[in-house]
C-alpha cells in the first residue's frame, strides 16, 4: 500500500528553515474568519477548506456568496481561478509516476495539489527513489491539507479577536512565501523567464480581462519561454 | 431557497470546480513523459501562470489586501525578498516579518 516511511518523510516537510507550515496557516486563518463574516458556520468553513482546498478559489466564493452571486456563476469564476492547477498537476504528476504503483494513488491525492505542496515537492523529488515518489508526494499533501483545514477552523473560532490590521499582515504573507519560493526555483534561464513575464504580465493583462487574465497570461509567457528555450538548444 | 441550501451548493460547486482541473491533470499526467517537450512545456505555464496570478494578489488584490496601499504592498514584497536572499533561502524569517510590517505599516 503507502511506504509509511516515505509517507512520514514527505510530512516532515511542514517542519524546518523551509515550512510551508506558517504561511500556509496564516492564509487559512485569514480565510476562516472572512468564511464567517461570508455566513458560513464553522462545519460549513472547515468543508469548504476540506473538499476544495485552494485559496483562491475559496476567495471567489466568500465574496460572491457576499455579493449574492448565482451557483452558476460561482462555478465558472472558481473553475477559471483555480484553472491553473491543471499545469500544475501534469508538471508534476509525471515525475511521481512509476509502473508498480496503483493508479487510485494518483486520483486521489491530486487533491492534495496546490501552491505550496506544488513548490515543496518540485524542491524535493528527486531526492527519493522514482518507485516511492508518489508515497513521499502524499505525505507532503496530506500535511499542507491538513494545516489548512485546522488553520481555518482556528481563524473561524478566533475571528472576534482577529482585528482589521492583523488580517492585513496574515493576508500578505501567502503571496510573499510564494514569490520567495519561486525565485527560489528560478535555477535554469527558461523558469526565470516564465517567473518574470508571468509576473508582469499578468497584472498587464488583468487591465483588459479581469476573469481570462491569470489563464492567458500563463499561456502567453509561459509558451513564449519555452520557444525561447527551443530556439536557445537547451 | 434559504441562505443555508445556497452555502451548500456553493461549497460544492466551489470543489467540483476546483477537482475537475487537478483530475484532468492526473488522467493527462498518464500520457506525458516527464523527459517530452510537451513535460517542459506544461512545466513553463505553470510557472508563467502561478507568477501572473501572484502579481495579480500583490497589485490588483482581492479582499483585506486592497485595503493596504501598492507602494506598502510592494515594499514589503521587496524587503522579504531581499531577507530570503541574504538569510541563505530561509523562508521562515521572511514570511514571518512580512506579516508584522504589513500590519505596522498599515496601522501607523
């Protein structure tokens, strides 16, 4: 079944000089609180972290649902937030792939997908045997998951408390572990091109469309980096 | 239908559309080899794509975060990167400052 060492050594990944652990909880208890101002009760705010688990589209529903937006409408604005998890996965997925392993594994725990256990396991993989990465992969998830379902609990309990400034400085701290970890990856010429366009123009193309321009702005910079690495012979 | 039933839905509609991009992702995984230009090529828009949606947090934010001026937003952005750097890639520190000098900065 699941290499329980391997497992334990992907989450032991929550602790060290590198943990997704704090910025993870910070965001997640941000988000607990902005669940309750949205109307959800504390079942409602720890499902939401459990069955979906990606921030951003968890924003687009506790403001639409503030907004009185249509289920509909929900749908679409969180299937084109959250799009960007389907590159994420296939660059992934294929480096934890091994013949032995049951295909379950990978249905399963591609729910575990997101920004920080993204970043962690591209950091790490190849430090574990190809056979046992996706056991190492699932013990990454099921810590960064697993924080954010407590961590929204935590921020939904302690909202009261939890004055206008403090929700300022968690909501920050999200974007700047990222940013920090992606310069961190930014190890060949062509990730470091993909990282700057996407950068800038993204915010570029947000001007024109605010619903299109994270999707077409990965696209554009993203294809124009690797013809730039097709053209450079690397 | 009361507020309850809507909640609900959304929380649904919310994770099946956030499923059905990461299991499309595992079914394409089974046919990319992770040594293809197609590999390398999902490999870039995933960075490209992640990097347009963070400068979008940082500069068009949603929620709390447009509350806290762009210079304000920008400079602690650059000040954590910067101690990323010298503090030989601690994530740590960074993350942990950029939360106390945001709330500093936006309640002076």
């Amino acid at each position: 079944m699941i290499n329980s060492k391997i497992f334990f050594k992907g989450l032991k990944s929550l602790i060290g000089v590198r943990s997704p652990a704090i910025p993870l909880a910070a965001c997640f208890i941000a988000l607990g609180a902005l669940l309750k101002d949205a109307g959800l009760n504390i079942q409602q705010s720890a499902a939401s972290s459990f069955f979906t688990y990606a921030l951003p589209g968890q924003l687009v529903m506790a403001e639409s649902l503030l907004i009185g937006a249509s289920i509909i409408n929900i749908f679409i604005a969180v299937w084109l937030v959250n799009f960007r998890l389907y590159p994420m996965t296939v660059s992934l997925f294929p480096l934890l792939k091994h013949k032995s392993q049951p295909k379950w594994k990978y249905y399963l725990s591609c729910h575990f997908l997101a920004i920080s256990s993204w970043l962690i396991a591209k950091d790490t993989y190849k430090k574990i045997d190809q056979k046992y990465r996706i056991d190492f992969w699932m013990g990454i998830g099921f810590g960064t998951w697993s924080t954010a379902i407590v961590a929204t609990l935590i921020g939904f309990t302690l909202s009261d408390y939890l004055n206008k400034d403090i929700i300022i400085g968690l909501a920050i701290v999200n974007p700047v572990y990222f940013f920090c970890m992606m310069i961190g990856a930014m190890n060949n010429l062509k990730i470091t091109l993909a990282v700057i366009l996407g950068t800038t123009l993204g915010p570029l193309f947000y001007l024109f469309s605010s619903e299109w321009a994270i999707l077409f702005a990965g696209l554009t910079a993203g294809s124009v980096s690797y013809l730039f690495g097709v053209r450079d012979g690397s | 239908m009361d507020l309850n039933n809507i909640i609900v839905l959304a929380i649904i509609a919310t994770s099946v559309a956030t499923f059905i991009s990461r299991f499309l992702g595992a079914v394409t995984s089974e046919r990319v080899d992770a040594n293809s230009k197609l590999f390398d090529w999902f490999n870039l828009v995933a960075y490209s794509t992640l990097a347009a949606l963070l400068s979008r947090i940082i500069i068009f934010p949603a929620g709390v975060l447009a509350d806290a001026e762009l210079i304000v937003r920008l400079l602690v952005l650059v000040c954590c990167i910067f101690i990323f750097i010298i503090m030989k890639k601690n994530l740590v520190i960074p993350t942990i400052f950029s939360a106390i000098l945001l709330s500093v900065l936006t309640s002076i």
